[in-house]
C-alpha cells in the first residue's frame, strides 16, 4: 500500500519520527552502545533487547506475508547482492564506535543538546557528500563484487526457509520466556519517564512493520543524510552537483514520490519527538565542547558511518531491523561486515582516546 497523496505521507513520515524519537530518547535504545559494550565491557544485558526486536519484526513480516498484505515488491531496496556490503557494514560499524552512535541514535542524542553529536550529524552529511564523489567508481567495484543470487533467502528456498522461519521464532520465544523468568528483560533505571528497552523493542518492530505496510521499504534513514547533503551542495555548489550521477539519478522531487523525502521527514519527527521529551523530562541542556579527540573521533565516526552505509546501500537500521527479518542476502552481508567493524573500533578506541 504505497503512499500516494504528500500530506498522508508527510503526516505518517512526521507521525513516526515522533514516536520513534520519543521511544529512542526515554529507552536510550542505542545500537551503536548495545553492540560496541559486547566487545568493549563483555556487556551482553541489552543485546537480549536487540535481538527481540529483530525477532518481532520478523514474526510481524511473516504474519503480513500469511494474510497477504505483504508489498507486491517485498524485497525493494534490498536487491542488489554484492560482497561490498560486508565492506560497507565494517566501516559503518568501526564508524559507529567511533562516534558513539549511529544514524537515528545521533538524532536523539544530539536533539538533547550533545555537541558531540552535532559534529557526527555534518560528519554524516559529508560522508554522503564523499560517497556521491566515490559513486562511480564504487558502483564498479560494487559491480565487479556483485553475486548473482536472489535478493532474499525466502526467494532462493521459498517452502524451506519459512518452516525455518517460524521454527526459529517458536525457539527464541523459549528463550525469552526463559529470559523473563530470570528477569533479564527489566532494567533498574531510576530516572523519570524511562521505558524499558524491551517496551522499545516492540515499538521499533511495530514502526518498522507499518513502515513496510506504507512504502514497501522498512524502517530506515541513512538516504535522508544523501538527500540533505545533495539539498546543501546545490546552495554551496550548484553546477558541480548537478554533475555528480549519484545527485542526478534522482529527478526533482514529485509530491506523490514521498519516498524520496520521507526519511528527511522521518529524520525531522525524530529530532523534533526526541527535543520534546527532552524539554518535558528537564534533561535538555547544551554541553560542553568535547576535547579534541572526541571531536575528531565525532566527526570521523560520522563520515565513515554515512560512507559505509551508501556502500551497502542502507544503515543499520535498514538492514538489522528490515532486512534480516526479511531475510535479504545483502543485510547478512551486512550484519557480517558490522560485527568486524565494531569489534575492529572496540579495540581500537581505547587507544585512540588515551593517548
């Protein structure tokens, strides 16, 4: 059911980001801290929240797909199949750790008033602008890596991997019953309005599911920061970015594509959700300039982020809470790339900031 008229879909964009920011913000459900703390503290506890989102988005797709509301396209965005996701998942997840948050994480940390966050936010942007410079020469190499397989396992072994599915889905809810009984899903945090990661867990699969329901593509953000960066290079540099193909494959925006400027919309609400619940819970305070190697680090994790994102064609949101339930070849590449990634940065890090 993609949308059609640009006030409904401005309305659902903006709609969503607020929630999602409001969910973010009171949960500080942040990726980038859940998979760096396995490596760098041993710290799995958040991880269990993780994996039941992308458990749930998965048995939500399932079910869509059972009913028959699944999109006439289920796979869209997630076609193209090539070895340069595990590249692009490892700098986007060294990236991560570097800034200490990722593409939607950023948003809600930087709306409370951390500076640090705002130099990852331009970092992100530049990064799109450096990939946009890259493109043609990425895409052949992107090319050259590509593998001629189905966008998805569903589509390589249809009847097989939906037993594998649910049966997978019926073992993670053991787990999580047994997960309940010892009270892993509850955290002790004292502090006004916080909701429980596993409370933001479902809502992350629930946003994701009526994402996929509205525009064929689940839950995802990293394009917005492409979309801003070609919006800004044609105020500073019109004629040069105009010459770029990765700016000039995408026409001028048609009010009924409100895809191509829903993620800057979705991004928008996210913020806007994320400064609101600042404000109310009286956490909302502007800090104090970072040292520069944080800064550095800031604005470094920030380029590499949005330039391993366009490398494989989405974030980790995308992929990790869209892609993997669906399946697609290219988030497993993905999350592969992103696991290196983030345990190459955990380790180096340390170093980094303690010289």
């Amino acid at each position: 059911m993609p949308l059609s008229n640009p006030w409904l879909w401005f309305v659902i964009y903006f709609g969503l980001g607020l929630i999602l920011g409001t969910v973010l913000y009171r949960s500080d459900f942040c990726m980038a801290a859940i998979l760096r703390d396995v490596f760098l503290f041993k710290d799995t506890a958040r991880l269990r929240h993780l994996f039941l989102a992308v458990v749930l988005t998965l048995f939500l797709f399932l079910l869509l797909r059972a009913v028959g509301l699944s999109p006439a396209d289920p796979y869209r965005g997630y076609g193209i199949v090539s070895l340069m996701g595990v590249g692009g998942g490892l700098i986007f997840g060294f990236g991560m750790v570097l800034a200490g948050g990722c593409v939607m994480s950023s948003l809600y940390k930087m709306a409370s008033g951390n500076l640090s966050y705002v130099l990852v936010f331009f970092g992100m942007i530049l990064g799109s602008m450096l990939y946009a410079e890259l493109f043609p020469w990425l895409q052949e190499v992107e090319r050259s890596l590509s593998l001629a397989m189905p966008a998805s396992l569903f589509e390589l072994w249809p009847r097989a991997m939906r037993w594998v599915a649910w049966t997978f889905i019926a073992l993670a809810a053991l787990l999580f019953v047994q997960w309940q009984r010892k009270g892993y899903w509850h955290l002790r945090v004292e502090v006004a309005g916080y909701l429980q990661p596993w409370l933001a867990a479902l809502c992350l699969a629930c946003i994701s599911l009526a994402l996929y329901l509205f525009s064929s593509v689940p839950l995802g953000i990293s394009s917005g920061y492409a979309e801003l960066a070609g919006f800004l290079g044609r105020m500073i540099t019109p004629e040069h970015v105009a010459s770029l193909e990765y700016f000039s494959r995408s026409e001028a925006m048609h009010l009924a594509e409100g895809r191509r400027y829903g993620e800057v919309v979705l991004m928008a609400g996210v913020v806007f959700g994320a400064f609101v619940n600042a404000v109310a819970l009286r956490e909302f305070h502007v800090s104090p300039p970072p040292p520069l190697s944080q800064c550095g680090a800031a604005f470094a994790g920030g380029l590499l982020i949005a330039l391993g994102a366009r490398m494989a064609q989405g974030c980790n949101f995308k992929h990790l809470l869209g892609g993997l339930p669906l399946l697609s070849v290219q988030s497993l590449l993905f999350a592969l790339g992103l696991i290196l990634g983030v345990w190459l940065g955990a380790r180096i890090l340390p170093r980094l900031l303690l010289r």
